[in-house]
C-alpha cells in the first residue's frame, strides 16, 4: 500500500499545513508549476515525484521532465503539467494517453480540482487544482489518496484555505 500526497500549481508558495496533511503519505507527487523553493522543502519532508510545469525555470526543468510514466505498485501513472481532462485532452496529450494507457494520468495548470474517471480510456484523472496563491482560483486545494496493488482508494479532497 502507498500513500500519495497529490499537489500541484504551489507556484512558490508552501502552506505549512500541506507537511501535516501529508504526513503519513509514502511519496508527494507534484504535477507542476513548483516554483523557487518548493522542491527543496519538500524533498527535505518525503520523497518526491514531479513534472514541471509551465512557469518553473531552467533548474527544476534539469531535474524534473515534462511528462513522467512509472509505475506504483500495479498502476500505470502517466504526469504532464498540461493536459487537459476527460474527454478534452490536449493533442499531445491524446497521444501519449493512447501510447501509454494508463490506469492514473495526473495534471495540473488549470487550477481547477477534478478526479473524474474516462470510461473510453479506462483511465482515473486527477488534477489536484491549486496550492499556492497565483491564480485565479478561490481556495487552495491539495489530494491525499492510496494506491494498493492496482486499487486506487481513500481519496480525500483538503480545501487549504482562501487564495
């Protein structure tokens, strides 16, 4: 069993909260738009997985790449930062969920919470919506879910408060 604390979007900004909503989480996966400074914290908390994102700069695109596919437990996980959603994928996108088929495919940019799943994919999306305060968003929200063998379950939505 591995749990998962989902956050995107912090664009520099790290809610002190976020450290004990994901404190009995196995991994932080972060699909992008970090910012300065949040690598660090929270690879400094628990292991990290990420992607960046459209506004992170040249060291976090040397460490972290555009899309990631790997494997937890018995679930294929694909992450871009950009992605669209069910069934309104970006072209690329498209592409790479056909290429890939995932059972999970993880994004960020809009700001926008979902957890929806794509019957014609048969793939979970999650976009965990926005952690930090740039951006038009109303309240900051972060994922905490488990992935056991090839379940994903116990998905909690964490409203961190107002922008």
């Amino acid at each position: 069993m591995t749990r998962i604390g989902l956050i995107s979007d912090t664009h520099g900004y790290l809610d002190e909260t976020v450290f004990e909503h994901f404190k009995n989480c196995d991994e932080v996966w972060h699909g992008g738009d970090f910012g300065e400074g949040i690598v660090e914290k929270v690879k400094g908390f628990k292991s990290l997985k990420g992607v960046y994102g459209n506004i992170d700069g040249t060291a976090i695109r040397s460490e972290y790449p555009e899309q990631l596919v790997f494997m937890c437990e018995e679930v294929k996980v694909m992450m871009r930062h950009i992605g669209g959603y069910p069934p309104r994928y970006n072209p690329e996108t498209k592409k790479e969920l056909l290429f890939h088929q995932p059972q999970l495919f993880i994004s960020g940019h809009s700001h926008i919470l979902k957890v929806m799943f794509d019957e014609k994919l048969q793939c979970l999306h999650m976009n965990p919506g926005a952690a930090g305060k740039d951006g038009w968003h109303k309240t900051r929200t972060i994922i905490r879910f488990v992935i056991d063998g090839k379940d994903m379950k116990d998905c909690e939505v964490i409203e961190l408060g107002s922008r």
